[in-house]
C-alpha cells in the first residue's frame, strides 16, 4: 500500500503563491518508477487535471494553470511539489496528489488539500 499526504495549502490572496508539497510512504523503495500529478475539485465540478510528471521527468500541465504553475518531485525524498504563482480565485479548489504504480498497475490518491485564493 502506498500512502500520499498533501501539504502547503491554505488561504492566499489573488496574485499570491503557495507551494504544495506530496510525501509518498508505505510499501515502495522509491517513487523514481511511478507517474505522480496534482489534481483539483471544486464545488460541483469534476475533478480535473492539474499537473502530471512522469518518471522520465516529462511533464503536463493544464492549460488553465500554465505559466503560472509548475511540477517537480524529488525522488531521493520520495515527494512531488506544485508550485503555484499569481493564484486566481478559480483556482481555488481541492488540490489531490495522485500517484500510478506501473509495477501493480494501482493508483493512489492523498486525502486532499484546500487551496482558497480570496479576490
């Protein structure tokens, strides 16, 4: 079982930045093998694609946030970052950090994290 805990989130004004952080845990050497993202779900809307990296290090990014925001992960720490600048008040959501183990062919998901940007 691989366990993913969120941090970082919080309330920010427009224009503001917050990072959020991921740390994987649980039955896995390293993350260095499994595809991580960052999703979103706001109040009554589908959960959505924020930002993807692979383990080649390829990344995807929704082009509601590109430009603004942008995904790393460290494997030596086991954790994947999202960098978010000049919020918006749409971004304001639920943020989950997902993680696909292609060895099991299982997916992963952490509790969720609130992101609130205030207008």
């Amino acid at each position: 079982q691989v366990q993913l805990v969120e941090s970082g989130g919080g309330l920010v004004q427009a224009g503001g930045s917050l990072r959020l952080s991921c740390a994987a845990s649980g039955s896995i050497f390293s993350i260095n093998t499994m595809a991580m993202g960052w999703y979103r779900q706001a109040p009554g809307k589908q959960r959505e694609l924020v930002a993807a990296i692979t383990s080649e290090d390829r990344t995807n990014i929704a082009d509601s946030v590109k430009g603004r925001f942008t995904i790393s992960r460290d494997n030596a720490k086991n954790t994947v970052d999202l960098q978010m600048n000049s919020l918006k008040p749409e971004d304001t959501a639920v943020y989950y950090c997902n993680a696909y183990y292609p060895y099991r062919d299982a997916t992963y998901w952490g509790q969720g994290i609130q992101v609130t940007v205030s207008s």
